[in-house]
C-alpha cells in the first residue's frame, strides 16, 4: 500500500510541475483563474436557481436535480476533506505560482472540480447535445485547478468522480 501511495505522490508532483512550470504562459496565467470560477459557487449555484426559476418544467427539473446533485456531492467533500486533511500544494511547494489564492480549506478532494462536474454532468443529462461543451467544461475546471497549484491531479481526479457519480444517481433516483 505504501508503494502505491508513494507512486501515487510522485506522478502528482510530476505533473503538477508539468503544469505549473513546464506549461506556464502569459495567456494561461489569465485564461485559467477565469475558468477556475466555472467551479466556483458563483457560477454553479446560481446556474441551477436560474433553471428552476423557469416555466418549462424540463428545465427546472434540470435545475432541481443540479442543484440536489451539487449539495449532496459537497457534503460528501466536505466530509472527506475532514478525513484525509491534505495540504495543498500551494502550501508546500515553494516555486509554485499561487495566484494570490488565500485557500484554508484542504486539497482532497478538488471542490471547484467536484461542484463543476456536479453542474454539468446534469446539464449534460438533461441536453446531450451539449454535452461535449458541457463536459469540456468541466475538464478544464479541473486543469485550472492543477495549473493554478491549489490542487494535485489525484484531488481533480476524485473530484471528477465524485462529481460525476451524484448526478447520474439522482437522475437515477428522480
């Protein structure tokens, strides 16, 4: 299990310089914390109270099962935060850009990753045709976090899972 763990850590630190440090560049250093905010609660809060404000009954229960979808995977986060106490690599690795974040959460898992999986994984249920975007999306939520160094890919990556797993069951369940 140690190996694993240690395996897991090197691959992480590896890409995580990859890119903060190998693909840095002027134009990703403004494009990524904007798209960084499509994770937000901003973005993904509003995004669902705005479907269920509207007449058609397809789109606010679009709206309902995201906004369902983005609570119950953020409690599950919350919970695992708690639990695993990771600290981000913002905090630990020095060269690393922070981007003025001032984070007190823990990394694992990604929060922004999870909300925006949560958000668009419903969009995606509810408007297929959309869902390249939507799921492009949520993807490069998840990069930003990386190349931002607030999070290691394995926290993006749970919180892919994550954000991923809740949507599909309550549709299931709806």
């Amino acid at each position: 299990m140690r190996k694993i763990k240690t395996l897991l850590y090197e691959n992480d630190i590896k890409i995580l310089y990859a890119f903060n440090i190998l693909y840095k560049s002027k134009i990703l250093d403004v494009i990524m914390p904007i798209i960084t905010h499509f994770g937000g609660p901003f973005f993904t809060i509003a995004t669902p109270l705005i479907l269920m404000l509207s007449k058609n009954d397809y789109v606010a229960k679009c709206g309902k099962e995201c906004i369902l979808s983005l609570s119950t995977s953020h409690i599950c986060v919350h919970f695992i935060k708690k639990t695993f106490l990771r600290p981000r690599p913002c905090w630990i690795i020095k060269d690393f850009a922070r981007f003025n974040s001032k984070l007190k959460d823990y990394s694992f898992p990604s929060g922004h990753t999870t909300a925006a999986f949560s958000t668009f994984v419903t969009l995606s249920i509810f408007f297929p045709n959309f869902s390249f975007i939507f799921i492009s999306l949520a993807f490069l939520v998840g990069l930003s976090r990386i190349y931002l160094g607030v999070h290691y890919p394995t926290d993006v990556a749970a919180g892919m899972l994550i954000g991923s797993v809740f949507p599909i069951l309550i549709h299931i369940l709806a």
